[in-house]
C-alpha cells in the first residue's frame, strides 16, 4: 500500500471530484480521475527514461498542478521524490551532490523532462539499506541553526504520518483547502494528506492577499494551513471578502505571535490553531484547544503522540510552570526512517523518550505546550540561561520594530551576551539605540537585554520563512 493507492481508491469512488483548483484568468477544475491519468503518463514516461524503484529523483517545478502531479508520478514509478524549490537553480548542484540523485526530473513549459545524473554513489550496503525501506520522500532540515540532514521517509511512515495527522486536521472529501505555502517544503502532511482523503486544494494565481481570498470566498475554503507570515499578509486586506466557510486555519512554520493572530480573528472571525511540523516527525502537536484564549501556544498531542520534556541529563521535567523549561522529546507513529548521509536509521537517534527535537518547552497547568526555544539559539551567561526567542519577542514589541534576530557573542568574562539586529519599520526613521535598550529594560531582567543593537535592512530566511541563524 502507497499513498498514490489510497488516493486511487478514492479517484474510484468519486472520479469526478475536484481535486485542483488552479485559479487564473480562465480557472481550471481539475478532478480526480484526470489528475490520475496525468499522473499515470507520467509515470510511465519516468520509467522509460529508465527510473528505477527507489530511485532518488529531485524535483524542479513551480509550484502548482505541475509539481503535484510530477511529485505524484514519482511515487507511483516506486521511486524517491527528492523536492528542490523552483528558485533555488544555484543550490541544485549541491542538493543533487548531497541526495546522491539518479535523476533530475523538471517540468517546465516544454512538459516533462528527466534527466540521468551520473554522481557518486551511496555504498553498497547504504543502498540496500535505503531501497529496503520502500523510500518515498527525502527532504533536508531547513539548516536554520547546523548543517541540513536528508530525512528519508519511507511508504509506511508517509501512511502511518498522514492517519495520524487527521486525527487533528479531520479533513474529508467536503474540504476545500486553500494552499500558500512553497510545495519543496510542505508537501507530506499537506498536499498529499488532503488528496489521501479526497479534499480539493485551491491553488491562488498569486499568494498576494487580494488574489488568495478572493479564489478562497469564491470557492468556499473550508481549510487553510500557511505560514504565520501569509495570515499577516490576509489580515491586512482592508477589502470586503468574507471567508464565511472557513472551519480551522492552521498557522506553521514559523512561530506565531500574538498580534499576528488577534489581528486574523478580528478580520476573519477566526482563530489562527498553532501546530508543531517536525520533519523527522510529522504533525504531532496542534492548539486546537486553547487557539482563541491562547494563541502562542503549541496545543497538545494528537492522538497517538506522547511529549515529555527531558533536562540535560535525560531526566523529566516536570509540568505545570513556565520556569520549568526543558527539550521536547517527542514519541509516536510516522517517524522518520533514517539519515541518508552518513547513513543513521531512525532507531539508533530516537531515544526510549523518543525523539530529541533540540526545541525546549514548557507545559503549562492546562497541559498546553509553549515553546521556550532550541537549545542553540541558548544564550549563557555567567551561569544564566535563556533563549533568544524570548528576547526577539520583546524586541519586536517595539513600535518602531518589523523584525529582530538576537545572537550570543562570545565574552571575555561572563562566556556570552545577547546581541541583536533589528529591522525598522520605516526604514527613513530607525528606532534609536537607545529607545531600545529602554523598552527592554522595562519589560526583561537586565541581564537578557542586549549589549549592542544593530539596525540593518532585512534579516535572511529559509524557504519556509524561518528565521536563519546558521553564519557559515
């Protein structure tokens, strides 16, 4: 069993529901039984450029009807979808270096093109290893803080990731899922969890406020899962469009603030639900309880996942304050398989506790999980302790202040001190350094406040809107 059978299974029973919805100045309804035959001519064309069962195949196309029914033919020849976003035409060399890749596949306007790769090799005994596991996905960790890792995913633990994440999600085929985020980084438990069970994803010409809502209201979007960024973005449309329809808008990514949120619902009349994407995981966490009262928070385990929050002895923290800090440990079904390169099987990285995240939290007395933040953006100082998001928060507070990254910087004395960049709002009248130095010390012990404040034009991010820390 694949995901492309069970999405099969439901092409049979409903051949002729929407399944894309590709908005444009002509839109296209296209329904399941068309997307499976496209699929299929594709596959069989992968095949007979000679893609193998297991083979790893990068992916290029835009995101859209294209890179879904690519995406799809790759599962279906057997082979490895490894995804590389349109825009990063630089990096392919070193994707395809680091995937050990057989074949490129890219769609463009002239159709479907593949092409065989020669490059090293994995060993033997590593093939063998990876073929075995029925491999259907590898993605690399976005590096935001170390170097990326490739996650292999295999047709079991897509399966097992995509049950388990609808227990939350609850999508069925009534849903009409509006998608915004970049499909090179969401695809597993987003694109194919809604085709898994038969939802339509309503795909915006443009991710642009007026382009998204207007397909969303005309189309009535039941769902949406995007970034914190792209909910920022719809909150500000001062038009008239309504989302009357919409029952769950899942925020992620990216951590969500408060404002960001207050703002969405007042707009929308609509909580934004908080859930924690882990690439080695799936979607174990979702604040499907306590979004409206309290949107920052994480929420709490889906069914079949277990957290604990482990000190830096394996010990358990216990629950119940915020002082009560320590890293997420995260157990249940759809974990990843192994590292590709070197070669790590999953069983070997996952603890009894389950698996390490390297993201500290903490477990309110409701049993609602808040993220403190991971432990290399730690900042320690003269024994003291915390974590740069909390600062960053702060920061951004400030009236006169879009954006801040704070950063530990070595110190003779004291091991480190917080430092920080921060991006104006109008760029023509920057906050002073001094103005905030004070709103920080007004609201921070002093000594999280930073030592120095840097106002620069833009702070770097990942793909899926992250913040980049890493300085290689």
């Amino acid at each position: 069993m694949t995901v492309v059978d069970a999405i099969r299974a439901h092409a049979r029973e409903r051949p002729y529901h929407p399944a894309l919805i590709v908005d444009g100045p002509a839109p296209i309804s296209v329904n399941y039984a068309t997307l499976l035959t496209r699929v299929d001519a594709h596959s069989r064309a992968l095949v007979a450029h000679g893609v193998a069962p297991a083979a790893r195949c990068g992916l290029i196309a835009r995101p859209g009807r294209d890179f879904i029914e690519a995406a799809l033919a790759i599962l279906a020849a057997g082979a490895c979808m490894v995804p590389i976003a349109d825009d990063a035409a630089p990096a392919v060399e070193k994707i395809a270096r680091d995937a050990f890749l057989h074949h490129l596949v890219a769609v463009g306007a002239a159709g479907l093109r593949c092409e065989r790769l020669e490059r090293a090799r994995l060993t033997p005994d590593v093939e063998a290893a990876f073929h075995a596991l029925r491999p259907a996905y590898l993605r690399f960790t976005s590096g935001t803080t170390a170097r990326h890792k490739g996650v292999v995913l295999g047709h079991d633990a897509v399966l097992a990731r995509l049950a388990h994440a609808n227990a939350g999600l609850a999508i069925t085929p009534s849903d009409r899922v509006l998608w915004l985020l970049p499909m090179a980084h969401h695809f597993v438990v987003s694109i194919l969890l809604y085709l898994r069970f038969g939802a339509t994803i309503l795909l915006p010409a443009s991710v642009l406020a007026r382009a998204a809502l207007a397909l969303a209201q005309r189309e009535r979007a039941t769902v949406i899962y995007a970034s914190p960024y792209h909910y920022a973005v719809l909150a500000k449309d001062a038009g008239d469009t309504t989302l009357a329809h919409l029952r769950l808008a899942v925020a992620t990514a990216d951590r969500l603030r408060a404002p960001v949120a207050e703002t969405f619902a007042r707009r929308f009349g609509q909580p934004l639900v908080q859930a924690l994407g882990v690439i080695e995981v799936g979607l174990p966490v979702m604040n499907l309880a306590s979004a409206a009262t309290k949107p920052e928070s994480l929420g709490r385990p889906l069914p079949g996942f277990v957290i604990t929050l482990r000190d830096e002895d394996g010990e358990l923290v216990p629950s119940g304050s915020r002082d009560a800090v320590g890293e997420l440990c995260i157990r249940g079904p759809g974990m990843f398989d192994a590292y590709l390169d070197p070669w790590t099987p999953a069983s070997t990285v996952v603890a009894e506790c389950g698996f390490r995240t390297g993201d500290h939290a903490w477990i309110d007395a409701d049993g609602d999980l808040w993220l403190a933040g991971r432990r290399a953006n730690r900042v320690s100082m003269a024994g003291l302790k915390f974590f740069c998001e909390e600062v960053e928060a702060v920061i951004e507070a400030h009236p006169d202040v879009r954006m801040a990254r704070v950063s530990p910087r070595p110190h003779e004395h004291v091991g480190e001190v917080p430092v920080a960049e921060v991006v104006a709002r109008d760029a023509a009248r920057p906050p002073t350094t001094e103005s905030l130095a004070a709103h920080c010390r007004a609201r921070l012990p002093s000594f999280k406040v930073p030592r120095d404040f840097t106002v620069v034009a833009s702070l770097p991010r990942t793909p899926t809107g992250k913040l980049l820390r890493r300085r290689d």
